[in-house]
C-alpha cells in the first residue's frame, strides 16, 4: 500500500510540473507535447481511480484528436516555431500570478477544510455499468450531445471555409 | 488513499490554466490553457465519484460529457483563430481589437 501511495504522489508531481510548462515555456510545440504529458497522467490517475472508460476516452479523444488539431492550428497560424520571447504578454504577467494565486489559495482552503477523508479503490471493471447508466438513465443528455456534436462539425466548417459564393461582389 | 493531496492539483491545474489565459497571448495557446481547466474540473469529479462511491457514477457520466463539450469547443475556437488569423494575418489576441472602442 506504501509504495502504492509514492506512486500517486510523483502522478500528483508530475501533473503540476507538466501544467507549469504548458503555461511557462516560450515554445509552441513543447507546450502541446506538455499538454499531451499533463493528460496522460492524469487518464492514469483516472485508471487507478477505477475510472477506466473515461481514462480510455480521455486518451482517444484528448491525446489522439484535440492535440492534433492544437499542432494544426500552431502550424496553420504561422506561430514562430522554436524559442519566441513574444509569446507571454509581459504586462500582464505580476496581475496573472497575483489572480491565480489567489483562485488556488481560495480552492484549497474550502476543498481542504470540506473533504476529507480515504478512498478506498475497489477493484474491478465499472465500464458495464457506466454504459447501462449513460444509455438508460442519461439517454437525453446521450442523444443532445450528439446533437451538439453535429452543430460544431457545421459550424467548424462554414467558419474555417473561404466561401466565395456568400460574398456578394456587387455590394463590397 | 487520501482525497485532498489530489484535490489541491487539480486546484493548481485550474489556477494555472487561469494563469495561461491572462498571460498568452496567441489565441491558440489561450485555448490550450482552457483544456488545462477542463482536465483539473475532470479530475475533481472523478476524485468525487470514486469518494462517494455513487451507484449512478454521475461523476464519470459528467466527465465524459465533458470531454465531449471540450472536443467541440476545441474544433470551433480553432476555426474562429484560423477566419482571425485569414482577416487580420496574426493569431495575438492583443491585436483583436475590433471591438474596442
């Protein structure tokens, strides 16, 4: 059980020190492939939780699509690859830290003064279950979502298209 | 295992996210500080779920409609950067300012 705690503490290390450098570093890319870091540990952190779908769909869908269409966007953007010192806004930086530090601060005085408390990790599959609750209990939810999914599918496509045939030539 | 160690990183995630949006200023590395949010809120519900032992495990059913939501939110925040980036040849967000007066 010890050894099994000091592994969800370098989980629990790794999260913060990965999140920092998606935030800090001066690199495009490398705050992608940190990203990609900061959700691998926690889709194991998921796994040990006994939340093995969502650490799966996690992965599938962050890490197998969101990222790449993120290193789509840098390479479509022409963001300068490599060390860019243009990257932070530096004005902004003492009142970011100053707003975050205090939005953390406030989170872990409530959630440390409200929960406590052990897990105790049961062993075992919940996917079954997960999938007979989601496709009874939560079938609307279920079907909205997927409606939500098809409005930003056309919705991606009529913003990102250049679409001739809606501008009117005579009027601009 | 103890709750609080890993509710206070996904406090720290969230607060950094909030860190990345007021200091980036590429629009693209803004909505990859807003997928650090979404993952710490993950992660709360997850430790939440497991902690109250749920037999309707609401937390993991949140937790995937969350990450469906961000796949969207993703797809369409990438094409609104990319019609900016066409119109106005930059991607900074300092240099939006249409809609200033």
């Amino acid at each position: 059980m010890e050894i099994f705690e000091i592994v969800i503490y370098f989980i629990l290390l790794g999260l913060i020190s990965t999140a920092i450098r998606v935030v800090t570093t001066s690199n495009v890319i490398h705050a992608a492939i940190s990203l990609v870091f900061t959700l691998a540990l926690s889709a194991i952190l998921f796994l040990i939780l006994s939340a093995e779908f969502v650490a799966l769909v996690l992965v599938l869908v962050y890490i197998g699509a969101v990222i790449v269409l993120f290193l789509f966007g840098i390479m479509i953007t022409r963001a300068p690859l490599g060390k860019n010192a243009e990257l932070d806004n530096d004005k902004n930086k003492k009142m970011g830290a100053a707003i975050s530090g205090s939005i953390f601060l406030l989170f872990s005085y409530i959630l440390i003064n409200n929960f406590d408390g052990e897990v105790n990790i049961a062993s075992g599959s919940s996917t079954e279950l997960l999938g007979e609750i989601l496709l009874t209990r939560f079938i609307f939810p279920f079907e909205l979502v997927s409606f939500v999914l098809l409005a930003a599918l056309i919705g991606g496509i009529t913003l990102a298209r250049k679409d001739e045939a809606l501008i009117d030539k005579d009027q601009v | 295992m103890i709750v609080q160690p890993v509710l206070v990183v996904a406090a720290a995630l969230f607060s950094l996210g909030i860190y990345g949006i007021l200091v980036r200023r590429n629009a693209v590395m803004v909505l990859l500080s807003i997928e650090l949010i979404l993952n710490a809120v993950n992660i709360n519900f997850i430790m939440f779920d497991t902690m109250l032992a749920d037999t309707m495990m609401q937390g993991q059913i949140f937790t995937i409609f969350i990450i469906t939501i961000a796949a969207a939110e993703v797809g369409i925040g990438l094409a609104i950067v990319l019609m900016l980036f066409r119109n106005r040849q930059t991607a900074n967000i300092n240099e939006f300012d249409l809609m200033k007066w």
